[in-house]
C-alpha cells in the first residue's frame, strides 16, 4: 500500500525560505508566511503570485502571446472598469487555487494577471454577445426582446467567457499529468538503468531532465533548478509530488523517498514501479477495449439505423400518399419542421456527446 504523501514542518519552512528568496531576487515582493503546508500550498499558488498584477506595460511584455498582451493593454486602458468585475470573480470558489495551477501548469502568469485577462477576455465577448443579441430581437420583431436580450446575451456571455477561461490553468494542469503518466514507464526504466550503472541519483535527475520525455522532463527540469538553488533533494521531490497532477508519479515519489530512508536499492524499486505503472495502463486499455466494442453497437445504431429509419418514415409521412390516405403514417409526427431539427440539431448534438464520452473514457493513467 502506498503512503499517504505527507511534508514535514521543517521541511516545508526549508521549501518556503528557498522560494522566498529566489522570488526576492526576481523582485517579488512576499508576506511572511507560517511554516505548514497549507502556507506551503499557498506560496506556490495565492501568497507569492496574486501580489503580482498588471499596472504597467513592462508587466505585459513578459507575456508570450500577442493575444494576451492585447488583452493586456485593453485591461490598462479599461482597468477602472474591469478592476471592480476582477474583484467579484475573484471571490468565487472556482479562483482559490488558481494561482496553484497556474504553477502545476508551468502557466508564466500570476492569479491575478490571469484572472484580469480572463475578466477582460469576458468582457470582450460579452459585447460581442451583446451585439448577437441585438440582431436576435430584430429577427424576433418584439419591443421588449429587443429592449432586454442584448442585455441578456451580454452578461452571460461575458459570466460564461470568464469562468471557462479561468478552467483553463486547471485542465492544462491535468493534461500535463495525464502526458507525464504516459512517459513515466519508460523514464523510470531510463532512471534504473542510469542507478544499476552507478550514478547518484541528482546525476539520474539531470539524465532524465536532459532527454525528451515531454513533460516530464520539463518538470525534472525545474526539480534540478530547485535543487542547484540549495533545496535538499528528498524536499525537491516532495515538491515535485505536491505540484503535479500526475498520481503514477505521486506514488513514485514516495516510493523513492522510502527507498532513501531505509537505503533500499533505488534500481529495483524504479523497475517494480515501471513494471506496476505499465500494467495498470494496460489493464486500463484493456477495460476501455472492451468498453468501446459496446460503444461501437450503440453507435451503429445510433449514428447509421436511427438516422435511416428517422427519414424512411418521415419520407412516407410527408407523401402525397399518407396526405390523402387514411393510415397510421398521419398520426406519426415527422413534418418537415421535425426532421430539420432532428438532423441539424439533435444528430449533431448526440455524435458530440459519443465522441466527449470516448475522449472521456479513453485511458489517461
């Protein structure tokens, strides 16, 4: 059974003082926190990061995108607008723990840089939404729609825009994982073969921070930058653990850290670990194979004989025949109107919810 990931106070207070003074050198400015884990979580995520906001262009031309630094300067020509709206998002639940993944993400921005350009972001599709609205109550011809819609298309699209901007860092989050659980076998492989040969293990770290396994190394990468800062490794991995969305590496981390208390042999424990982590993923396919062949049935059935059978009816329901006669086919309610819906609007709807169940479903470790 694998331990309950847990951070020692001292430890903790060794991580915080680190990142303390790396972000005094970069110019940060941090309050002073308590040494638990809790401070710890929010060093990483709110306390260091959401005293950093956009109040100057120097702070937009960190920005990689050109999309974002023009949201950038919207929001410094907006700010007295925008600021107040800022401020209301961010006391919703959904914005606590953003600043934390934007950091498990590797997101260069801050919580409150994030949540300024989302907030602009919604804004401007909020006019946009508002304009929408305006031609839809035209179309309707009614004074009181066309009075109240582009109101009402305006605000919630701007609510909409936002919140789903905001879900952003936490799904990269999670996609990071997911990519890091797929490259592990084979780097935990990489890392016993380096171990059995004789290298120390920050040797073994910088081997697979220097080959491409994607993601992983990228965050083996930033594990080492904290380690050549001064961070003992056991912590720096801990810190690894704590920030990654990636369960198969939690569980890794810790099994390493035991290895290192007791003095086990870290070779063998990398190839067990390897060894367990490529079979669950292959049970796991299977279970989705095996998932998918009933899928494939309900499919069939519902995108090829469902469809055919929908538009022979309604072929025989909208003859000359079934018109005049006096059959059963009247009394079936597949007019023009209803087939149109049907397949320009139902149809499409079910085949993107089959596909969002296999994207779903399909095996992510």
């Amino acid at each position: 059974m694998t331990q309950e990931f847990r951070v020692d106070e001292d430890e903790v207070s060794k991580i915080v003082e680190t990142m303390k003074k790396k972000y005094r050198e970069e110019g940060m400015v941090i309050d002073d926190v308590n040494s638990s884990l809790k401070e710890l979580r929010g060093i990483i995520a709110e306390e260091t990061y959401s005293k950093i906001d956009i109040d100057s262009t120097e702070d937009i031309e960190e920005f990689g995108s050109s999309i974002t630094r023009g949201f950038g300067n919207l929001y410094l020509k907006l700010k007295n607008i925008i600021k107040p709206i800022q401020l209301s998002f961010k006391e919703l639940p959904l914005t606590q723990e953003l600043g934390f993944y934007l950091y498990s993400a590797n997101m260069q921005y801050s919580a409150n840089q994030f949540l300024a350009l989302a907030t602009t972001a919604g804004l401007v599709m909020g006019f946009l939404f508002f304009i929408v609205g305006i031609f839809v109550g035209i179309i309707l011809k009614n004074l009181l729609w066309t009075a109240m819609l582009p109101f009402a298309f305006g605000i919630l699209g701007m609510i909409a825009s936002t919140i789903i901007i905001l879900g952003i860092p936490k799904s990269r989050a999670i996609a990071r994982g997911n990519a890091i659980s797929m490259e592990l076998p084979f780097a935990l492989r990489h890392m016993a073969t380096e171990l059995k040969a004789g290298l120390g293990l920050y040797k073994t770290l910088q081997a697979i921070a220097a080959t491409n396994y994607g993601v992983l190394s990228e965050e083996f990468a930033r594990t080492i930058n904290e380690i050549e800062e001064g961070t003992d490794t056991s912590v720096a991995l801990k810190h690894l653990s704590l920030r990654t969305q990636s369960k198969p590496l939690k569980n890794t981390i810790n099994h390493m850290l035991r290895a290192i208390r007791v003095g086990g042999n870290l070779s063998e424990v990398m190839n067990d670990i390897a060894r367990d982590v490529s079979d669950d993923l292959k049970n796991k396919i299977q279970a989705f194979s095996q998932k998918m062949n009933f899928f494939a049935v309900v499919f069939i059935f519902l995108g090829i004989v469902l469809p055919v059978a929908i538009i022979i009816l309604g072929s025989i329901r909208n003859s000359p025949m079934a018109a005049t006669g006096q059959n059963l086919f009247k009394a079936v309610p597949l007019t023009i109107d209803v087939l149109i819906v049907i397949y320009f609007v139902i149809m499409p709807i079910l085949f993107i919810l089959m596909n969002y169940y296999v994207y779903k479903t399909q095996p992510k470790m």
